[in-house]
C-alpha cells in the first residue's frame, strides 16, 4: 500500500509520436514503484493537421470517443501498460496551454510526466508570467528524449508512433 509519501496518480502528460514513449516508460516505472493509479493524456489537434473541408463531421463527443478508442488501441498492442478505467486516456486540446493545467486537476494527480516542451507550452499558456516551482499545480517530472537517431528511426519503423 502506499505510504504518505508515495503518489498515488500519475499522469503521463505527451503528444502522439515517437517521444511519448519515453514519458510513458517513465510514468509506468513510477506507478509501479508506488502502486499508483496511472493515467496518460495526449495533446492532440482535433482535425490531426487535415484541412477543415476534410475533417469528418463529428460531434465533439464523438471525436473524443475516436481518439481516446485509437489510443487505447495504440497502448495495449505496444506496451505492457494496462488501463484499469475507461478515463484513464484523456484528451487535451491543442494548443494546451491551460487545458493542461485544467485537465491535471480534474483528473486529480499528484505527479505529472512531461516534456519539457509541452510544460513550457502549458506554462506559457496558463495565467501565470513565469513559471513557478510546480506550475502544472502538482509534482512535475520533465523527462528529456535520451534516443539516439538510429534508435527514434528503430521506433518509428517498428510501428511504434
């Protein structure tokens, strides 16, 4: 069981793509080492770069239930990461700026995986000037891309993002 000290959510905090594995590698590690609760959030651009005309017309509910469906589908063939709820895949809108911060504290974590892109954006786009000690709102782990090239071409031919 945890003790006082140890999270109890975390929240992988990344954009699809070939870095995002990094941050969910990190964010498994720790919620074993706690036995937390983990759930991963992808900033994404609804229309996934498509011009507006070939967008699907979707309700926004819908578009949600089809990305959240995608990455589910993405997580369990290429991890060993296993989701115990229907809400542990989140979606924030890009660009993220406070949906970040906004989504950290509904979904109620206490440690949020990132990059240190996406914190910079989320700082930048919340109501603070400068970014304090925990600007997400918890305790932030910035986790920097450790791959090589040869590595991140590996991954991509893989299928892995």
């Amino acid at each position: 069981m945890n003790d006082s000290t140890g999270f109890r959510r975390i929240l992988a905090v990344c954009e699809p793509g070939p870095g995002s594995r990094e941050v969910i590698r990190r964010a498994e590690e720790l919620a074993r080492h706690n036995q937390a609760h983990l759930g991963i959030a992808f900033v994404v651009d609804y229309g996934f770069g498509m011009d507006d005309d070939q967008l699907p017309i979707l309700s926004p509910q819908e578009v949600l239930r089809e990305l959240v469906s995608h990455f589910r589908r993405e997580l369990v063939e290429h991890s060993d990461f296993t989701l115990e709820t229907d809400t542990d895949v989140i979606i924030f809108s890009d660009p993220p700026g406070q949906s970040i911060t906004d989504g950290i504290a509904e979904w109620k974590a206490d440690l949020a995986v990132i990059r240190p892109e996406l914190l910079r954006q989320a700082a930048s786009g919340s109501w603070f000037s400068e970014v304090p000690e925990q600007p997400l709102g918890c305790a932030t782990l910035v986790v920097k891309e450790e791959r090589s090239i040869p590595r991140r071409r590996h991954l991509l031919a893989s299928g892995w993002w």
